[in-house]
C-alpha cells in the first residue's frame, strides 16, 4: 500500500496535480491502532448505533 501511494503520488506530481492518496495519508491508515473496524465488530451495540 505504502509503494503504491508512493506511485500515485510521484505520477500526480509530474502531471501537476493533488493526488488523491499521499504517502502520510496511507501512513496513518497503515499504523494507527485506533482506525480499525473490530471494535464495532465485537460489540452488537456499537455496530447499531445505539
């Protein structure tokens, strides 16, 4: 993931425009412990709302 937006990023650039990933952006996706779906998984009462 990380090459990736590494790629997006460097082509958005010579076509001189925002690229729609950036290296942090993904950085922050990869390694934060908070940004994680099991939480809401684990708990019924999270995954309603309620």
């Amino acid at each position: 993931m990380q090459a990736l937006a590494a790629v997006t990023e460097d082509v958005c650039k010579v076509l001189r425009f925002d690229p729609p990933i950036y290296r942090r952006r993904m950085d922050f996706y990869v390694n934060d412990a908070e940004f994680s779906s099991r939480a809401s998984a684990e708990c019924p009462e999270l995954a309603t709302g309620c």
